[in-house]
C-alpha cells in the first residue's frame, strides 16, 4: 500500500492548515453566528478553499473522499473550521444528498443555494420515544398519499441546525406496510410550510452550534411530489448513503480537534513545571501523550483506509462502522487527557479543550451509538465466519 498522499493534495492540505491557522482560529472568541460564519467563508473562496467536498459546477473543489478526509483533519482543529469551509454537518451532508439524488429542479431550487451559503439545512429523522431512534424503523412520522403530493404528519427531534434553517430534509414512512427498510421515504420541507412548526432548540451540554439540536412538529404539512427526494420507499437506502462516507468525514474533522487539543497539551507540560521538573518530563504525562499518539495514529490509518476503499468502490458499511465506533470513543480519550495535562487551565474556557469535550461527547452517540454499531460489526463477523 502506498500511504504517501501527492504533493498537490499535500500543498492543498498546507494551505487549509494555515487558512485555520491564520484566519479561523483567533476568530474562535467572536460570538458565533450567521454573519461570522459568511465572513470567513469570504475569506476562504478567496484563499481557493471553498466547499471542497462541492461539485465544481456548484462553486465547490468537487473533490474525493480521501482528499476530503485530508483537509476534514485540518478544518476540525477549530469548532469554526468546517463552517468556514463550509463543509460542516449537517449541511454538508444534505449537499451530498441532494447532489447525488436530487433532480435538476430540486438541485437548482436547493443545492445551488445551499452551496453558496444563502441559507441553512437540517436533517430531520430521528424522534422522541417511541419513535426513531437507535432504531430507526421505529419511526412514527407518517407521509400520507394526498391529491398532488403527500400530507406528513410527525414529531422530531434533535434535527441539528434547523432554528433559522429554511430546508428540512425529513424522514417519514410512506408506506407502512413495505418491509422495515422500504417503508421511508425523504421529503424536502421548507421550513415555511404551513403546518411545519419549530418548537425549541433542546438544552443540551454542548456548544449550542449554529442552529442548536431542535425539535419540531409536523402537522398535515403538504408536499407536493416535486419535493420527493429520490425514489419514494428509499428513505433509508439513501440515509445509509448518506452516512457510510458522511462518518469517515466526522471522524477526521473530530481528529482535527483532538490533535490539536494534544498539541495544547503538550505545549503546557513542557513549560509548567511541578515537583522540581516539567510535566513533560513525568513518566505519567509521558504515558498520556503516548496513549494519545496512538489513538490518533490508529483513527487516522483507520479512516484514510476506509476513504481509499470507497474510492475504489468498496461498499465500506462495515469499516465505517469500525472507524465510528474507534475514532468517536479515542477522540474522547485524546481529549479528556489533555485536559487533564493542563489541570485547572484544562477545565477552563481559556483554552478549547472544554468546549471539545463537552461537543465531542455526543459523538458516541450521533451517526448511530457506539453499542448499535458494535453490534452490527459483530453481526458482520460472526455472518460471515
Ligand atoms: C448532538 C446531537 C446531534 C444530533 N443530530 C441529529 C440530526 O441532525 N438529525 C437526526 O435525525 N438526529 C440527530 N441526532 C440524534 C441521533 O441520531 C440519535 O440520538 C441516535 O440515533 C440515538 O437515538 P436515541 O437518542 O433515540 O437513543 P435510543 O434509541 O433511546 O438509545 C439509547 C441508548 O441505548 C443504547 N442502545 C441502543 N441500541 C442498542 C443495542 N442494539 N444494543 C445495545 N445498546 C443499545 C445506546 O447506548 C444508546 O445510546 C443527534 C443527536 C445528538 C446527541
């Protein structure tokens, strides 16, 4: 295997670091909000950096998965990297939706905006109990079949981003009696729809993001059939789409944050000194920038593996859901140590690391918990054993 990366992906990779570096990181104590966010997207379609994962004709760099994973790392050293890249979740993901299922009205009515940053999308599938959760065929919203479209029906919750979000991208059964996995289909809301309400952003322990984790009520929305993204009934074969590539590109920009919060940490324990040396040069601290090392070494080889698989046309469910479950729980332990090596500073909003902790503790649980992709890794091995 060749694990060199080419030496234009190598100086494109360099410039995002120093964009981060330069322009996004002393950005990081500004209030965050839409206005922000534009700002530095202005300043990376200048710096040639915009939407790399966008298809050119939609002003993006249209490139592949493993270079994507590349400068992913880069954009998530900084809570504001991929915004400013505009390749942050979830509308990066949308983006990839629609540019993959959508028709040429639907792209031209919703991506081309999307991509140039107009608005804000949300991915609304999972729901309060009893409904979609780990288990998304639980769910309870309901597309009925009306004249001209179809009426949906359904309560959502933690659709990140959709306070001032205007696209909805919602998950509904279309069809109750299709099997578990054809029952769904997905609908492009706007948020202005009569019937279609915002209830709140939920409180939750991380950052409170652009657009907060919201829930929403759907009551008798109307959709007409133009807003059918893809084929009714494949709901889930699209989401599954959506995510196995999706996944890889979480796990790199979390890499980003960890690696830098050891870089932070590192910085410190080699100046703070305590019990007559630096805390560099404790066998403990040592051991604890050795663990991290290797937990980042191990997602990173990981993730690009899985990257360079889906480029050759591998289906890459199993190894995405290795590399989730690895990559969400390393990324915790790289950071939980790092703020222990900076001791009450760590703890502090003087440095990022509490900020990465608090955000970075829901990866075990977005994208599909660490237990449900266990047990589908173990249901692979033992199937095919
Ligand atoms: C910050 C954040 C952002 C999110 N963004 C979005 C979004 O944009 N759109 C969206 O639709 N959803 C989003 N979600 C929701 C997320 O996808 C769900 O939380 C996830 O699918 C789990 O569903 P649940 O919370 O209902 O957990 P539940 O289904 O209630 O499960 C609770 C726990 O049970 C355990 N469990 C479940 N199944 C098994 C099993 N088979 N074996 C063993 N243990 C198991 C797991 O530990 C799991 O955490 C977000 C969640 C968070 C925290």
């Amino acid at each position: 295997m060749d694990f060199d990366l080419d030496p234009p992906l190598i100086a494109l990779r360099d410039r995002v670091a120093a964009f981060v570096r330069d322009e996004v990181i002393p950005a990081e104590s500004q209030p965050v909000d839409d206005a922000l966010v534009a700002s530095l997207r202005a300043k990376a379609r200048r710096a040639g950096i915009y939407g790399p994962q966008l298809p050119v004709e939609f002003g993006g760099l249209g490139l592949g998965i493993v270079p994507l994973c590349v400068l992913f790392e880069q954009a998530g050293r900084s809570f504001l990297g991929a915004l400013a890249l505009h390749c942050s979740a979830p509308d990066e993901g949308n983006m990839h939706l629609l540019s993959l299922f959508a028709t040429h009205a639907q792209r031209e009515r919703w991506l081309r905006p999307l991509a140039e940053g107009e608005f804000r999308s949300c991915f609304a599938m999972t729901e309060p109990a009893p409904g979609a959760g780990s288990d998304p065929t639980m769910m309870e919203t309901r597309a009925t079949r009306v004249d001209g479209g179809w009426r949906i029906d359904g309560h959502k919750w933690f659709a990140t981003g959709a306070e001032g979000a205007r696209l909805t991208i919602t998950m509904a059964v279309s069809d109750p009696d299709a099997a578990p996995h054809k029952r769904a289909s997905m609908f492009l809301v706007a948020t202005d729809s009569p019937g279609y309400q915002f209830l709140r952003a939920v409180p939750t322990m991380g950052g409170h993001g652009l657009g907060g984790h919201c829930e929403l009520q759907y009551e008798g929305v109307f959709v007409s059939d133009d807003h059918v993204l893809g084929a009714p009934g494949d709901g889930f074969r699209m989401a599954q789409i959506r995510l196995a590539p999706a996944r890889l590109t979480h796990c790199m920009r979390w890499l980003g944050a960890a690696q830098r919060s050891l870089e932070i940490a590192i910085a410190r324990v080699k100046e703070r000194e305590a019990f007559g040396k630096k805390l560099a040069e404790h066998q403990s601290i040592q051991w604890m920038i050795a663990d991290s090392e290797i937990d980042l070494h191990a997602s990173r080889l990981m993730v690009m593996e899985a990257a360079w698989k889906h480029e050759q046309g591998s289906d890459i469910r199993h190894e995405s859901s290795i590399c989730k479950v690895f990559v969400a729980e390393a990324v915790n332990r790289v950071i939980d140590r790092a703020i222990q090596m900076c001791g009450a500073l760590g703890f502090s909003s003087d440095l990022p690391l509490e900020h990465f902790f608090r955000e970075a503790r829901a990866f075990r649980i977005y994208d599909g918990p660490s237990e449900v992709h266990r047990m589908v890794i173990a249901r692979n091995v033992i199937g095919k054993t």
